[in-house]
C-alpha cells in the first residue's frame, strides 16, 4: 500500500480586475458579466490553498519542504500578482479573460511546472469568502 | 443600551497615490499599493449601531431598514467600483482604509433616527487589516 499524504499551504494576493469579452459589445460585456464589467475595475483578496500529495521521504518525513513550497509561490505566484491588476499587468490575461476559473488554471500551470512531477498538485482559489473554485478536477 | 451589528461586504479596487507627489515618492510611502493600475480587495462592513430597545417591538431598530440604508448610501457606491476613479464621496481623498470607514460613516450617520446612534464603523481591507471608526 502506498501511503500518500496530501499537505497544504495556504497563501494571499489581492489584484484589480474586470469581466471582458474583447469581441463583445458593450452592451452584451454588462449583460453576461454585471457588475463585473465596470470599465474603471474592482478587486478582490483572492486567497489560495495549495494541496501537494505524494508518500513522504523516508529520510526526511516531508512529501514537500513546506518552506520550499511557500517560496515557490511567492516568488513565482505572489510577486507576480499581488498588489496588480489581473488585465493590465499581467501577460496571461492579456487575451484571457481573469475569471476565478482562468486564474487558477494559470496559478497551477505556473507551480506544475516548479515542481517535483512525482507530486500531485491541486489549487484552490478563493475570489471571496463565499467563491471559490478547484484545478484540476479529481 | 444595546449594540447592535450588521455585517456587510463589497470589493473593489483602489490605488494610494498622492497626486501633489511624484511617482518616486508615492513608491517610498506606498509601495506595492501605489500601483498605477490598480489593485484590489475584498471589504467587510461590520455597522454598529446603539441606543435603548423600543417596548412594542424588542428591536433596538429594524435591522432590515439598517440593511437597507447601508444598500442604499454605501453599497451601491461602492461594490464593484474603483474607489479612486467611481466614487463621489471620495472623491479628492486618499483611499485608505481608515478614510473610508470615515466616509462610510458620513453617508449612514444622517440617515438613522434620532434615537439610534450609529456606534463604531469596523471596516476590514484584508481578514488581517481592519480600521475601527466611532465618530470622533
């Protein structure tokens, strides 16, 4: 039996961003997206939860230095989003829309890729206490 | 005397920046919140109201009329805004959170009755940051 553990870290940024279909109208941005559509932007503190699963080292007990995955995402998550706006500063979203949705797909592309692919990664993020959403599905 | 909270929520962007300022200086004092594109948060509205509970109905004051005024005069002003750019009532302010407890003060005090006295505004910017604002 393969004992794998899930561990846990939880980070914060909060960025400006809005709702916008480019090839939409006006008219159809503020029908599909509301509020969120305000063309001088709003923000949020997105909140996150990193989940990394693995067996634990023998040697050292961790599946992940949960120091080493914490200055994994500041230097490669947080520097790079937080105190921004999600559509003006960052390349990503130049042509993606910073939904809840699109946001985490980019987080956990940016993570997969720093690290280890004998661990499996989940991201969660949160717009708001009450929205949030999961990448990738289980 | 009874105190009384009703705890609301918006989000919305803001930049603090100094405009007597130049762009180095705002940086030194802001940093990251100098932003010239923006950032944002999510805001938590804790309103505290006091006075004495009326006999006939066991209410301090109806917390769906309390509800309401907080809709009317600064929810609706403020959710999904830019606080810099959208919002009349800050306008030439600073947009910290301390001026905004301030502010949100202002637009509920006249709108109580005479025998509800708006106590305290709590204003959280982040679950770590909240400012605290009781009139005076």
């Amino acid at each position: 039996m393969i004992n794998k553990v899930s561990v846990y870290r939880k980070e914060h940024f909060n960025a400006a961003h809005r709702l916008n279909n480019a090839s939409w109208d006006a008219a159809k941005n503020e029908t599909v997206f509301g509020k969120c559509n305000n063309p001088s932007y709003h923000g949020h503190n997105y909140e996150m939860e990193v989940k990394v699963t693995g067996v634990p080292d023998i040697e050292t007990g961790f599946v992940i230095d949960l120091k080493m995955l914490s200055d994994t995402i500041n230097d490669h998550v947080i520097e790079k989003l937080d105190h921004k706006n999600l559509n003006l500063d960052i390349p990503e979203f130049s042509k993606l829309n910073p939904t809840a949705e699109n946001i985490v797909i980019v987080i956990y592309n940016i993570l997969r890729e720093k690290l280890n692919s004998d661990l499996e990664l989940q991201v969660r993020l949160y717009e708001t206490p009450r929205n949030f959403v999961e990448y990738p599905v289980t | 005397m009874v105190y009384l909270t009703r705890i609301e929520h918006f989000n919305a962007a803001h930049k603090l920046y100094n405009p007597e300022w130049d762009k180095e200086k705002n940086e030194v004092v802001f940093g990251k919140c100098a932003n010239e594109n923006w950032h944002g948060h999510n805001y938590e509205l804790y309103v505290t109201i006091k006075g004495e509970v009326m006999e006939e109905t066991g209410f301090l004051f109806d917390v769906k009329i309390l509800s309401l005024l907080i809709k009317q005069y600064v929810l609706d002003k403020l959710d999904h805004k830019n606080l810099n750019v959208d919002v009349e009532f800050l306008k030439n302010k600073m947009c910290t959170t301390e001026n905004l407890a301030k502010a949100i003060w202002n637009q509920l005090h006249p709108h109580l009755p005479q025998a509800v006295k708006l106590h305290c505004i709590k204003l959280y910017e982040t679950p770590r940051i909240f400012v605290e604002y009781f009139g005076d």
